[in-house]
C-alpha cells in the first residue's frame, strides 16, 4: 500500500503501523467482560423526563394560532395547484390521444 509521509505518520501515531509501514495486528478486548450498565429506574427516568421537560421552550397559544393557520393556508394552496396541473395535464393528454 503506498502512503505519503503524512499518511504514515499519522497513523505510526494512532498505532496501526510500525516504523517500517507493516500493520500492527492487535487482538480487540472483548466487550462481554465489562460492567454491565445500571438500569434507571421508573422513579428516576420519570423525574429526568420531568426534568427536560422543563427546558422545552413551548410557542405561546398565539404563535401556536398562527403556526396552525400558515400550514393550513400552504396545504390549501398546494392541493389546489396539483389538482389544477393535474387536470390541466390529464385534459390535454385526453385530448392528444382524441383527435
């Protein structure tokens, strides 16, 4: 495998070569014999939930309002303009094939 210098020097500083460029094998420590996590329990997840619940930054009724009417506006505008494309297309495809 050709390497610049760059190259092999970073990676003779993370380990994986040697000072001639040759891989260093080495075994991975299995992950079995760790330590098992602790399990939180309903008590303790419910007061952490609780917890950054508090942080949410919740829009106000009026912003909610307002939120609600632009989605609604957008849904209306562009199911009225596939609906006219598609009428428009399907009219003169009908059309094409016809005549």
């Amino acid at each position: 495998m050709s390497m610049n210098r760059q190259q092999k020097r970073m990676l003779q500083k993370q380990g994986e070569i040697d000072a001639d460029g040759a891989p260093v094998r080495r075994r991975r420590q299995p992950t079995s014999g760790s330590r098992p996590q602790q399990r939180t329990g309903p008590i303790q997840f419910m007061s952490e939930v609780r917890g950054e619940m508090r942080k949410v930054a919740w829009p106000s009724r009026s912003e909610t309002v307002n939120y609600s009417i632009v989605v609604l506006v957008t849904i209306i505008v562009l199911t009225s303009m596939i609906y006219g494309l598609d009428w428009f297309f399907s009219t003169l495809v009908l059309n094409l094939f016809a005549n």
